[in-house]
C-alpha cells in the first residue's frame, strides 16, 4: 500500500466534516464535539438520518458483492471512501476475488491517515488524497495508474456522495462531469458505476437539508429521485433499479455494522415512522 500525504492539507478542527460526523453514524471513533453536535443537530430535523447512513454503508456491501461475484470486476475506484469501518471495499472484494484492487479516494486528511494504518501491508490497495469534483488528480495518480487498468472493466463508486456534488460549483466542472467523467470517457463497455445519494420526494424538505449543511461547510445538494436519475441517462441499472437502496437486493443475513454509539440509539429505526429523505441509488452498467 502506498500513500500520498498532502502536508498543505490540515485538520480542520473548526468545522464539522462530512467524514467525521457520517463516520460517528456508523460507529466510529475518529471525531470531534463539533462534528458530533452537526450530526445530532441535522437528527433533530432528520431522525431518520442515522437508518439511512447505516442503509447506505449496508448497501455498500451488497453492491461491491454484487459486483465482484456476478459481473466479474477485479478493480474499484472508491470515490469519497469516508473513515474505514468494518466491512470496506477491499475487504469485501478480496473476500470474493482475492485479485481485487481498490484505490480509496477522499478530501479529507483524517481518511488518509487511518487508511494508512488499515491498509499498511495490502498492495493492492491504496488511499490518495484528492477532491473528486476533479478527476483528473485521480487519474493521473501514479497509484491509480499502477493499480488501475482502463482496458479491462472498472467499477467506479460513489456512495453517499451525489449530495456531495452540485450541478454547479466552484471548483470543478459540476456534479455530472464529476460522476460521468471515468465511466464515460475512460472505462471500457462492461464497466460499472455504483452510485448514491441523499434524495428527498419534497423539493422544500430537500433544499432545508442542502441550506444546514451548505451553512456548515459541507457542500451539498439533496436532489429528487428523477433529478438524480437525470445525472445517469445513457447507463443500464441493474435490477431492481435506482431505488431506495434499503430495497436494493436486501439480504438480512449479510454481516452486520458496527453498533450504534449509545448517545445514538434514540434515533435507531426512526426511518420506519419518518422518511423524509432516504438514500437513493443503484448500480449502472456502461452499455
Ligand atoms: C457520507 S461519506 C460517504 C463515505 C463512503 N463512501 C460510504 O458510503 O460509506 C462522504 C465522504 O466523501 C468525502 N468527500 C466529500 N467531498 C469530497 C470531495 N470533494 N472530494 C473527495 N472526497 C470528498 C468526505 O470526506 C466523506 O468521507
């Protein structure tokens, strides 16, 4: 495994990030008061917030097993990785095809630093620090270039990261050059992108959560399912589609997350009464 550190690119202890404040969600350890009091703040006007991080990560699962077993990809781009938890890409894809490679991909340096220590003696796998509103850093990583080959099919991954990307904004091209560069332009027929993000039914209720977190430092954009899908016209899902991933492929005896921190468990199974936003999402195939 091999690294990149960016020494330009501090800890920000001043604001929460999405890193951290999504990573305490699943269990982790790894943040500060300010990213917490942002998690708890945002379960205040979205109890249903901590089922559909927790229905994303699960979903991660089902999709990398999915595509290793059934469509037979050995390489994944993991774009926006978040903090490791149990049950990463590479683990999951070197259980079932111990050839797979993974090259991990996020912003922020806390993601690199204890990638690192997770990945310390896998080859095949690696961590770059890179925004991946501009995929070029990402491409032209000597990491990628040794781990990833563009003649044979690639599984891009964007998992809880379309909010992430805004149609329009101030660093790279925008949300669908960010989502559609590699897979479009790139990867080979047979390629894969598996894809998520937070979408509300309600444009109102949507543009609330894009306002909390844009006012915090995160960029984000809550779309509408047909505004999501609009971003990927021209590729195949699978079955059963883009839907709320807690319906894609459901498999209750798949292995289980990290337990919810205790200061959490309030919020556990509030998507069952209150669902006003979910994670939205599937798995394409470039035609
Ligand atoms: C909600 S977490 C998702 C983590 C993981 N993909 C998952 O599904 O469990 C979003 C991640 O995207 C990262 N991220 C946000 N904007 C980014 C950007 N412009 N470039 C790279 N990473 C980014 C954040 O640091 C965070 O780790």
């Amino acid at each position: 495994m091999t690294t990149q550190q960016h020494a330009d690119t501090p800890i920000p202890f001043d604001r929460p990030t999405a890193a951290r404040a999504y990573g305490w969600l699943l269990g982790s350890k790894d943040n500060f008061a300010i990213d917490r009091e942002f998690a708890l703040k945002t379960l205040e006007a979205f109890p249903e917030a901590l089922d559909v991080a927790r229905q994303n990560r699960q979903f991660l699962y089902r999709a990398v097993r999915f595509l290793t077993e059934e469509a037979g990809i050995e390489q994944f781009i993991d774009l926006g990785c978040g903090l490791p938890t149990n049950q990463n890409v590479h683990q999951v894809a070197q259980r079932f095809n111990p050839r797979a490679r993974v090259v991990y991909v996020d912003n922020d340096p806390i993601v690199l630093a204890h990638g690192r220590a997770l990945l310390a003696d896998n080859d095949a796998t690696t961590v770059i620090t890179a925004d991946f509103r501009e995929p070029e850093a990402v491409l032209e990583h000597p990491d990628t270039k040794r781990l990833i080959d563009f003649s044979r099919p690639v599984a891009i991954l964007f998992l809880s990261i379309g909010h992430h990307l805004k149609d329009v904004d101030d660093v790279g091209k925008g949300a669908h050059y960010a989502l559609r560069h590699i897979i479009d332009d790139l990867a080979v027929s047979g390629s894969y992108l598996a894809v998520t993000q937070v979408a509300s039914d309600d444009p109102a209720v949507g543009a609330k959560m894009s306002e909390s977190f844009n006012a915090a430092g995160i960029p984000w954009q809550t779309r509408t399912p047909a505004e999501f899908a609009k971003l990927m016209e021209g590729l195949e899902p699978v079955e059963p589609g883009l839907v709320n991933i807690r319906d894609w492929r459901p498999d209750p005896n798949q292995p289980p997350l990290d337990p919810v921190p205790p200061q959490l468990e309030p919020y556990e199974g509030a998507a069952k009464r209150n669902l006003q936003i979910y994670e939205y999402g599937g798995v394409l195939r470039k035609p």
